[in-house]
C-alpha cells in the first residue's frame, strides 16, 4: 500500500512539473529557446523535491571524510585506567539536512586529561526522507574507519574497567 501511495505521488509530480514548465517560458517573457526552456525548467522542477537530499547526502559524505575521525593523544601509552565522559550529541550548522554529531570522549582516570577522542555523524536525510517519513526511520551513519583498531590497539576495554575497580591500591 505504501508502495502504491509512493507511486501515486511520484506520478502526481510529474504531471505538476510537467504543467508548471510549459508555464515557466512565458511566465518569464521569453520569445526564443521556449522549448529548451522548457525541458531545463522540467527536469529542474522534477529534481527539486530530492534536491535537498542530493546535495544534503553529498555535504554529509564530505563532512565524514573531513571529521570523522579518531584522535590519540601521543602519551597514550601511560594511561593505565580510563573513563568514559558522556557522550555529547550536537546538531552542527550550515548543511541542508539534519545531521548529528556524536563526540566519545576517554580521559585518563589518574589524569583527568583526555587521551582518546572519536567523532561519529548520523543523518536520516531530507525533507522527504527525514520530515515526512518516506526514510521510514532508517539512517545513514559514518564512523572513523580505523576506529576499531585504534580502540584494540589501546585496549579501550581494558583500560576502562581498570577505571570502574578504582585506584590500584
């Protein structure tokens, strides 16, 4: 049923951008190229339900190229216990669709410095996809993609649960 509705609405946009830009050359006064007019006005009017979540999609990508990554402090290796600070969500401006930032941070339990930092972007896309539910709740997310031999090569588990017993007595 969902899939018919789907259906239906896409036909329902053909047929307006289909309306609107035989409208669009005399609506702009043009006497020449009306028929190419028309066909670039189409396509554009077809596209721009789904612009948001191409060039949304697109900005997401590049943004987990360029920050989705796995910070190591260089004196790592002599922290003994750690601990988790909570985990900050942030909605970062400046993009077409909704995106989520996700910071996990680890600070050294003797130091109280941070040693270990990793960001994670989530996103469920555009209007259509996000706003009005055609996504149907899915989500695209990107996490650092040595993030997990990073994670085994400190031993983040260990570390951590030494910071859950307390101080080495």
């Amino acid at each position: 049923m969902i899939g018919l509705m789907f259906l239906a609405g896409i036909a329902v946009w053909i047929a307006i951008a289909n309306l609107l830009s035989k409208r669009v050359p005399d609506w702009l006064g043009m006497d020449r190229f009306q028929k190419s007019a028309r066909y670039v006005s189409f396509i554009i009017l077809l596209l721009l339900p789904i612009s948001d979540e191409l060039i949304g999609r697109w900005q997401f990508h590049r943004l987990c190229e360029r920050e989705a990554v796995v910070w190591l402090s260089p004196d790592w290796e002599k922290v003994k216990r750690a601990k988790t600070s909570d985990t900050t969500f942030t909605n970062p401006k400046g993009y077409l669709i909704r995106i989520q930032e996700q910071s996990i941070v680890y600070i050294d339990a003797d130091t109280g410095k941070p040693f270990l930092k990793s960001k994670m972007f989530h996103t469920s896309g555009g209007i259509l996809f996000d706003r009005l539910g055609l996504g149907l709740g899915t989500s695209t997310s990107c996490r650092p993609p040595d993030r997990s031999q990073i994670y085994m090569q400190v031993n983040i588990d260990q570390l951590v649960e030494k910071g859950k017993q307390g101080a080495p007595k």
